[in-house]
C-alpha cells in the first residue's frame, strides 16, 4: 500500500513474530530481570540465562542477592531480552511476563540439565543439581513466561503481543 511504513508492512503476522521472537532469545546471553519489594520498590538485573521452549528461563543467583529475596516475596516479574551492542533504533526486543521462584524437587534434574547444556555450548561450566542446592552458593531459579510480546517497528513503544505458544512451535522444544 502506499504511503505504508515498510518496516511496519515487514514484521505483521503471528509466524513472523514467533520467528523474531526465538532469534532474539537464541542470539542473547542475558537477560534484564525486573522484580519488585514488599513495598513494590523495583529492582533490575541483568543475569545470564538458558531457555526451554521459549518459555522457561532459567538462571542461578544467590538466594541473598536482591532479585532473590524479591521473587519469594512476590513472583510476579517481568523480563527484557535485547541486544545492547545494537545502534540505536535497530535492536529487536522480546518483553517477558510472567512468573519466577526457584526451582526445587523433581523439576531440578530436567531444570539444572537444561542450564548445564546452554552453559556448555557457550564454553561455560557445567552445573549439576549439587551446584545448585544447599551447601551450595546459588540457587536455579525459573520464569515461566505468561506473555511476550515486541516493539511496533518505527521506534513507538507500542507493544505487540506474541503467544507463547506459537514461538516454541517454530523452534525446537529445548533451543
């Protein structure tokens, strides 16, 4: 159509979003957490993850450290995938809802397995469930996504959602 935005006319439907959606979180390292107090004081960390399905996201923290305690306290959290090397105007982002806890009882062997492969396949230690449990440092901790969703080409903070569902279908369940 004329007059159209082509960028706007590039990314319009469900597929193509799903597409976006996976290469964006298979192309980062890191993700920024955000979580919230007691008080609903927010709190922002970046943190190096591994993903299942495009769903889960899993990373490992020190059960003291402040996104830690705020996750018991509330497991509402939500999340941004990004590259940050990107210029200005041309990254893509993947926003993240959902909820997080750690991860404990018979999802830490499938959990830790997950992370442990992701952290190899970046030339990273491997984990193992002793790594993650008491007396151990860190804890694994899990997001489970409720919605993502990506910026309206053009530069407008105007979200569009993506269901979760349709991005692992384009994806392998673990990658």
């Amino acid at each position: 159509m004329a007059g159209e935005d082509p960028a706007k006319a590039a990314v319009t439907n469900a597929a193509q979003l799903a597409v976006m959606v996976a290469e964006v979180i298979d192309a980062n390292r890191y993700l920024v957490l955000a979580t919230a107090d007691q008080h609903g004081v927010p709190w922002v960390s970046p943190l190096w993850y591994a993903h299942a399905g495009y769903r889960e996201f899993f990373w490992v923290s020190d059960p003291r450290a402040r996104h830690s305690q705020n996750i018991e306290i509330r497991p509402r959290v939500s999340i941004v995938v990004f590259d940050s090397s990107a210029h200005p105007g041309a990254a893509s982002a993947v926003y993240i809802s959902g909820t997080a806890g750690m991860v404990a009882g018979p999802d830490l062997e499938r959990s830790i397995e997950v992370y442990s492969r992701q952290s190899l396949e970046q030339e990273l230690p491997a984990w193992t469930p002793s790594s993650v449990q008491a007396p151990a440092r860190h804890r694994l901790y899990r997001a489970v996504a409720a919605e993502q969703s990506v910026l309206q080409p053009g530069g407008v903070d105007v979200r569009i959602p993506v269901a979760v569902e349709s991005v692992a279908a384009h994806r392998s369940p673990d990658h």
